[in-house]
C-alpha cells in the first residue's frame, strides 16, 4: 500500500524545469559572505548608507561652496583653475560618484547574484508572460531588499533629493531676477512717441485707420533728421547709447494701432481717455515670453505673438483671446502735446514684459 501511494505522490510532482541552453561550463554559485553571515550584511548595508550620506554632504559643500567662493576676485589654485571652479566640480563630481558607488555596493553585497536565462517571446506578450514580468519584478524587488532595508531605502532617497540642490543653485547663473526692473522704463509724462527707424515724432492725423505702427520713446532713437535731434536736445532730451540703450528699448518699445473708436472697448484697465482718436499704444513685449509682437489681423484688431501664437484683443485693452500668455498686454496712456504729437500722459502703470513670480500686480 506504501509503495503504491508513494508511486502516486512521485507521479503528482512537478516535473523538472528543463533549462532553455545547457550549461556552459559555470562553476557552481558560491554563496558571498553577506549571504550567510548577519554580521557581514549588516556592514555592507551600513557601507551602502555611509555613501548615500557622503553624497548628501557633497551636495551641500556644493551649495556652501556656491555662495562663499566669489569667482570674480579668486585666484588659481590647481592648474589655472579658480577656486570656485575646483570646488563646484569636485563637490558635485563625489556627489553623483557616492550616488554610484553606492548603488553598485548594494548591487554587489546584498540584491541576489543568481544567473537567470529566458527565451525570447514574440513583441504582443500574452497574459501568461505579463503575469510572469509582474511576478519577476515583485520577486526582483523583494532580493533588492530595498523593502527590509530602510536605512538603505531611506539615505538613497535623500541622496538623489539633495543631489538636486546643485542643480536648483545652478538655475541662479540663468540671469538675475527681474525684481522691479520691469516695472521701470524710460517712458513718463509728456514723452514723445517716435517711429521705430527714423526717430521722427508722430502726429495723430499721421496714422490711417488699419495702421499699425512700431513706435519708441523719444531718446531711444537717434533721428535721421540733425534738425529734430538738435530740437530734442533743446528739450533736454537725452539719446541713449550701447547697453542703456539695448536694455531699455527691450522694455520700452510700443505699438501703435488706428481702429475706428466706435469699434473700441472701454474699461477701467483701458479707459477711454487713454486712447486718441482710435490710436492705443501698447507693450511689443509678449506677455508670456517676451517675444517681440507685431502681427497685426487689421479686420479683428488682433495682435498675435510669432512665438506661441498668443493672440491680444487691442480695441478691447489688449485681453488675451487665445493662446499661453496669461494676463493682458500693458497699455500706454497717450495724449496730444501742445505742439501737436503724440505723448504718453505716464509711463506703464504695470509691469511690461513676462510673467514672473515676483509680480505683484494684475
């Protein structure tokens, strides 16, 4: 009776599992020292630990270092290189290598060593195949250990976090914050508006109904005409010239548009009194980017940016009407001067250009 039941339980057992390629001459697996000796695991984790640790001190000497070493005033300390140089490299160098080094320690002593082998399979998987991924990631993961291994788990994960300090302080060498320098710019009361080229001043029965006009305050263009120049002079106007002029004209210049005025809205961002005769000026500056804008659909009034296609409504205060940009663009309140021109009653009454988080304004 033993002997039958025992035939019948030998029946019932899994037959081997056939390996898909002969052996080709491996020599058996040999256990490593953290596989049977507590003690041994234990250091090898701590090891691993000790260099996600490392890699968070690096990355905060990175930082220290960022702020303390002036790179204007060093001087050479290790073959013509200065010592802000040497100490941002280095800092962030060991940072990544600890990150690395301790990877492949925990590779190495403590996730399983066993060889596997599988066969290829066709490229649409069958449920079987993906059941079988799922188990071999959840038993990959289990011999990581990085489930039983908190400490492990947890300086890893603060290493890869404070490896991206160096990375947020870099983003200062982008350029500066605006701050309040978008708030700012050369326009004020009674400044004459002057065409882009030629530096001329520009009257209103000038500009046609339809017109779109890339327009300057007075002093950002040197007239072609010695007569006018002579005549700004006269006035105390002051021509700006090389980075003072570049800088400024980035914020400073405008656009002019002629609409019929029955054709314009009214608001308290854009009142009525700050038009012309159907002439506005606003921003060139896009209010997303800061891309230069000027593409006029004349039936619409619409201004569309060349960049993102943001798209701003002029006879309705410059809303957005499509695209990314998020707040209107900024309208410069004209007037006529007594001698006839067109001038600005004030300058920009909010920020110019794109937003940013320092805005403090709508």
């Amino acid at each position: 009776m033993s002997e039958n039941h025992d035939a019948e339980s030998s029946n019932n057992l899994p037959a081997p599992i056939e390996e898909p390629i002969a052996n080709p001459g491996l020599a058996p697996h040999k256990p490593r020292p953290t596989d049977i000796d507590p003690r041994a695991e234990r250091r090898a984790e701590r090891q691993v630990a000790a260099f996600f640790i490392a890699s968070m001190v690096c990355a905060v000497l990175f930082c220290v270092a960022y702020f303390t070493l002036d790179i204007k005033d060093e001087t050479d300390t290790f073959i013509g290189l200065g010592a802000s140089n040497v100490a941002l490299g280095a800092t962030l160098g060991l940072a990544l290598m600890f990150i690395g080094i301790g990877i492949i320690h925990w590779a190495r002593k403590l996730m399983g060593d066993v060889e596997i082998s599988e066969q290829r399979h066709p490229a649409a998987s069958s449920e079987e195949d993906r059941e079988a991924t799922l188990a071999a990631l959840s038993a990959g993961l289990e011999e990581s250990g990085i489930g039983r291994r908190p400490l492990i788990r947890n300086t890893m994960i603060g290493a890869l976090g404070f490896v991206g300090l160096p990375l947020i302080v870099g983003l200062r060498d982008l350029g500066p914050l605006p701050g309040k320098k978008l708030e700012r710019t050369v326009w004020k009361k009674d400044t004459r508006i002057v065409r882009d080229v030629t530096g001329t001043p520009v009257r209103p029965e000038q500009l046609e109904v339809g017109d779109l006009m890339n327009a300057q305050p007075e002093g950002l263009v040197t007239p072609h005409s010695e007569e006018i120049e002579k005549e700004g002079h006269s006035r105390g106007v002051e021509y700006l010239e090389g980075v003072d002029l570049q800088v400024e004209k980035s914020k400073s210049s405008v656009i002019l548009l002629r609409m019929e005025p029955k054709d314009q809205t009214f608001s308290k961002r854009s009142p009525e009194n700050w038009s012309v005769n159907g002439i506005v000026a606003f921003s060139k500056i896009c209010t997303h980017v800061g891309c230069p804008i000027s593409l006029n659909e004349q039936q619409s009034h619409h201004l569309l940016c060349p960049c993102h296609q943001s798209t701003f409504d002029l006879a309705d205060g410059g809303r957005v009407v499509f695209g990314p940009a998020a707040r209107p663009l900024p309208q410069l309140p004209l007037k006529i001067s007594e001698d006839g021109y067109l001038v600005a009653q004030s300058g920009f009454l909010e920020p110019v250009g794109p937003s940013y988080w320092e805005r403090d304004s709508e």
